[in-house]
C-alpha cells in the first residue's frame, strides 16, 4: 500500500501481498549489483525470479548484468523472454508488421491495443527500446551466436538459447526477406531467414534489420505512451528518433558492408542474392514505412563509410527541437557521441567479418579518410564531454543505459563509456579518449591504451582473483582448524571432509570450461562462504566484485603506451593475457585429480567407516589430514600468484574512517 509499490519493480504487486522471500532475494540480489559481485547478483535474480517469473523489470535487471559479464546471447534471450511474457507471440508480431492503410482502416484497433499494453505494463517501451538495442549490438551477439569454446552446461544452455531464438526469429521476422509476390514468398522467406541465421555475416544483416524494423514501430508507439506513463520516466522520442534515422541505419551500413567484402558462401545464400545491389533488403522495409523515413534510412545505409559533416547534419534533424520537446538530456548527447563513434569503423582498420571470410574489409586511405577520423573522433569528444557535463552529480534514476540504481548518473556513464558500450570500441584506442579520461576521470595515474572489447580481460582477471583468494581463504582455514587446542571431533571433520570434496569437484568442473560459466563461479562462491567463517569473509572482501578495466594491474604493458595509433599491440596483449588466465585454470583442473587422490589415505570414508565402528581417531591423524588439505589449496594459490595480471582494489582493512 505504500507509495513505493507504484514503481518498478513492485508495481504488479500494490494492493497484493507481497512475499518476504522476493523482497529479501530482490534486497540482495540488488546489494550485490551495485558492489559489482554479478555472478552473486545473478543467483540471487534468479531466486527472485523463481518466486515473480513474470517481471519483466527484474528481468531487465538481470539481462543487464549479464551484459556486464559478456554473456550478450543470454542478454538477448532474456529481453526476448520478457518482451513474450505480455501478449501471445502472433499478436505482437501482427503489430509490428502493419501497414499504414492497415492503420487507416482501423483507426481505433491498434491504439487502444497499445495503449491497453502500455497501462498494463508501464516498462514496456523502455523493454522494446533495450531489446531492439541489444538487436542492433550484432557484432557481440552475433559473436556468441557462433561461439564454439563452450563446454559441458554452458554449451547445452547456449545451445538451447539458439535452438529457441532462431525459431521466434524465423516466425518474427521473416517479411524482411519476402519480396510477397505471391503466396509461396511466404515459406520461401521462412527458409531464407533460417539459412541467413547459419552464416555469421548474413545473421549480422538480419539482426540489423530486425532491429531497424522495432525501432520503427516503437517510435511510432512510443506517441501513445506520453497518455499513459507519467512525463519523464520512460525513454524520449527524440532518443528513438536518432536510433531510428541515424544509429541503426549506420550499424546496418556497415554489416551490409562487411557482407559484400567476406566472400563467403553459406549454405546457397550468396552475396549477390543478399545485398541485391546498394541497398540489401531495404525495398522489403518499403511497403511496411513511410517515405520521408525510408528515405533517410536508405541515405544512411548507402553511405557507408559516412562523411562527418553529413553525420552531424543527420543527428542534428534528429535532435532538433519539435513541440512538447525540452532541451537536449544528458542521454542525447551520450547517443551523438555513439553514432560519432560507430564511424569510424568506416575509417580504422577491422578485423575481418567472419572466420572464413578471404578478404578483410579494407578501409579508405589517404589523407582526406584521415581528416574525417580526426573530425568523427572530435565530435565525439564534444559530445562526450557535454554528457558528462549535463549529467554532473545527481542520483541516477532510470538510466537507460543500464538499469535502475543509487549511484551517480556521472560514475555510471564513466564506467559504460569506458568498459562496455561497443559503440566507443574504435574510440577508446585514439589519443583523444586518453586525453578526456585525464581530464574527467583525474586517476592520477598513467592511462592506457584499451583494447576494442574490455569485457573479457576484465572476466579473465576476476576469474584469477576469485579463485586465487577462495584457495587462499580455504587453506588458511584448514591451518586455523589444525591449530591447537583441537576444536572438532569426528563429525565436525566429516563434515569439513564432504564440503572441501564437494568443492574440489565443482574445481574440477569449473577447469573443463576455463571457468567461463557464472554458476559454477557463483556455486565456488558459496562453498568457500559455507566454509569459512562469515566475519573473515567480509573482512577481505569475498567474492571480489568484477573489476573496471583502470583496477587491472597489467605487468611489462608493451604496446599498451605506443604512439601508434592502431598496431595491434594492445589487441595482442589483451588477447595473451586472456589465454595465460586460460591456462592457469586448465592446470588447476589437471592437478584437481592428484591432489584429491593424495588426500583419500584418511579421507571420508575412513572416518566414517572409524565413526561407525564407534573408534575414534588419533589427534595426530586428523592434524596431518587438515594440514594436507591446507597444502593443497596452497598448490593453487601458488599457481595464481603470478603478477602478469592481476587486480587492485581499495583494501577495506586500510580505509581511514572520518572520527
């Protein structure tokens, strides 16, 4: 009853009882979030999940952290699942796949259906606007899409996600490929959009287009929700408009781009076919737009690689002031600064666009290609500077980027500029960027050059640093238990013997799959809390939050200081250090196996069989059993103690409080 259960996410729940398991798992499950430890934030969304399955905001929360722990295809899965969660599947895509004259001849049909859908969930077209966002973010989702590394329950539940998305993406958007000439267009479209799901570079044009297809619809919505959702807590038109004219138009340019120099073949679908000439499968989009805005879109996908000035001429028609509209937000500018940076994809070096692709895309050269990177690449430092500036110290509230929180609307931009937005992947390599991190961030230290995706270094070293002080945790525990005087009997040390076996063998798990699956990181977690006294776990800070990239202590940085602009020595360093992180952990799950048969001379089975014949060990047995135990957790603390990289964080027992 109170006036807290208006807002997200207890909003289904006024007038109702609410349950004190959700709210205590929604408590801790948003504590951890905010102090960083995702793979805890995550169990613990799931256990609010299990208890609210249909809400739609906790789920945005948690496709959120699964954004920051790179887990991109399960992001899209779980917008996905909450976006069907409202209306039945058909139902939604009959209305995104209407007509104008369709409108027309029903003028009341679809309003008041939208209109229903919005008063019924107020998150819905801030739920659209992320779905159709992490749609148009293809080059990570599509990279997961394909991945092969995954083992063991990471790879069944990235199968599964594939299996379900391919089979509502072919319902969904099959009219993008259907020409509707006549009726077998139908099935043969629905075969097209599974063949182009089966080929990197085609599924990152169908994504592309999909996305501009919902942005489309929700700015079109989007009027309908100003008589629903209170003035300022849902995302503004002019945001869609730019996504809409200008962001989404650019990211398909450039996949369409890559499609026409990978000359790759997959499965009957040729190059020829998919691109059908400059502008792909726009003229399908016709029949469902109006003209002025297919206009601009076309515009924008044929001019891949975009000059500046016609970028900037295009953000500011879809910026400029119209009735009702304030002025510009700290999120506009945020977006500019996007769409800025996105663009010089057209003038920087990329890697090829898939695998199996014989030609890498080469961009223009020369000193005109030059002069426009260094404009682009202005702009955005224009724009990310008024960002910063309009946004200043205030509380967040309903951050678009990311999702509800407590912290400073400024801390949150600096961290998803800096570490996950894909957009400023070129842009985080010029020394322009370096430059704005020295004046805004003040780190008082030396900057870095970051690589394109930060987002696996910064996994790779929270996975050394959580395994490295979980093992230091569990062996200065079993020391403290062999101290004297004796503190436990026979069953006390069976029960210590079952849980450090049980964590062995999640070890051993954890190793076959590089320790990449945040359950079995999350389950690691939990055992060593069970097992160690909870005041020394909070004193040293366990599980260590998931690291920024400025936290990581990066040992002998060669490449990461040159003056060049882009020579590969960062993306090289980057991609070293994730595979020695690899290495260690795959070493520990070999000597796993050793060490747990060395510690089964006096093991569980032992004790029990003394327990049951009522016998009781010597104290000098159970001594050697705990310091064995201690010396092989001491194994793999030595195998993580390495300094080629690791994190630094504040230590809490070293913070000077106020008196």
């Amino acid at each position: 009853m109170t006036r807290l259960a208006r807002v997200a996410p207890w909003r289904p729940w006024r007038h109702r009882d609410l349950p004190t398991g959700l709210f205590e798992a929604y408590n801790e499950a948003k504590k951890r979030h905010d102090e960083r430890r995702l793979d805890d934030a995550l169990w613990w969304y799931r256990e609010a999940l299990r208890l609210d399955p249909f809400n739609s905001d906790i789920r945005m929360m948690v496709a959120s952290v699964q954004e920051d722990l790179g887990l991109f295809l399960a992001a899209l899965d779980t917008y996905h699942g909450a976006l069907c969660l409202g209306e039945l599947e058909s139902r939604y895509a009959a209305s995104l796949w209407t007509r104008r004259r369709d409108r027309w001849r029903h003028p009341f049909r679809y309003p008041v259906a939208m209109l229903s859908a919005i008063s019924r969930r107020r998150e819905l077209i801030r739920l659209r606007y992320q779905y159709a966002k992490t749609l148009a973010y293809s080059e990570r989702t599509v990279e997961d899409w394909f991945a092969t590394d995954a083992v063991g329950e990471r790879r069944v539940l990235r199968d599964q996600i594939r299996d379900r998305l391919t089979a509502a993406f072919v319902d969904r958007y099959w009219p993008v490929l259907s020409p509707f000439r006549n009726a077998a267009d139908r099935a043969e479209a629905y075969e097209r959009t599974r063949t182009a799901l089966e080929a990197v570079a085609t599924a990152r044009v169908l994504f592309n287009l999909a996305a501009l297809q919902e942005f489309h619809r929700l700015y079109q919505d989007s009027a309908l929700a100003w008589w629903v959702v209170p003035r300022g807590s849902t995302v503004n038109r002019r945001l869609l408009r730019l996504a809409r004219d200008v962001w989404a138009p650019l990211r398909l340019g450039r996949a369409l781009h890559d499609l026409t120099q990978d000359r790759l073949t997959a499965a009957g679908l040729t190059v020829d076919w998919f691109t059908g000439g400059q502008v792909g499968d726009l003229p399908n989009l016709r029949r469902w737009w109006s003209l002025r805005p297919y206009r601009r879109t076309e515009t924008m996908v044929r001019g891949w690689p975009v000059q500046p000035e016609r970028l900037r001429d295009a953000i500011g028609r879809a910026q400029r002031r119209r009735l009702g509209t304030g002025r510009l937000d700290y999120l506009d500018y945020y977006a500019a600064a996007a769409v800025y940076s996105y663009a010089l994809y057209g003038y920087v070096p990329v890697p090829p666009p898939s695998p199996a692709a014989e030609l890498a895309p080469a961009p223009p050269a020369g000193l005109e290609d030059d002069r426009r990177r260094r404009s682009l690449t202005g702009y955005a430092v224009i724009e990310l500077q008024a960002a910063m500036a309009s946004a200043g110290s205030r509380p967040a509230a309903q951050v678009s980027l990311q999702t509800t929180t407590q912290t400073g609307v400024a801390s949150r931009l600096r961290s998803w500029i800096g570490s996950s937005d894909p957009d400023f992947g070129r842009l985080r390599g010029s020394d322009e960027f370096r430059f704005l991190q020295l004046d805004l961030y003040q780190p008082m230290r030396s900057v870095w050059r970051r690589p394109e995706n930060v987002t696996r270094i910064r996994i790779a070293a929270y996975v050394k640093k959580l395994l490295h002080d979980g093992a230091g945790l569990l062996e200065r525990n079993w020391h403290r238990r062999c101290a004297p005087p004796w503190r436990g009997d026979v069953h006390d040390m069976i029960e210590w013997l079952d849980l450090d076996n049980r964590t062995w063998r999640l070890l051993g798990k954890m190793a076959e799959d590089r320790a990449w699956y945040w359950l079995h990181r999350a389950q690691f977690s939990r055992l060593v809390t069970e097992a160690v006294d909870l005041v020394r776990v909070a004193d040293l800070r366990f599980p260590p939050p998931v690291p920024t990239f400025d936290e990581l202590v990066i040992e002998v940085p060669d490449g990461l200081e040159s003056p060049l602009r882009r020579d590969g020595a960062v993306e090289k360093r980057v991609a070293d250090l994730t595979a020695h992180v690899d290495e260690i952990v795959q070493q520990i799950g070999r000597v796993t196996a050793e060490l747990s048969a060395a510690s089964a001379e006096l093991g569980l089975g032992a004790l029990r069989r003394l327990d049951a014949d009522g016998d009781q060990p010597d104290l000098t047995s159970l001594r050697e059993v705990c310091s064995r135990r201690a010396a092989h957790w001491q194994r793999v603390v030595d195998l993580l103690s390495d300094d080629r990289l690791r994190v630094e964080f504040i230590d809490p027992e070293h913070i000077q409080l106020e008196p």
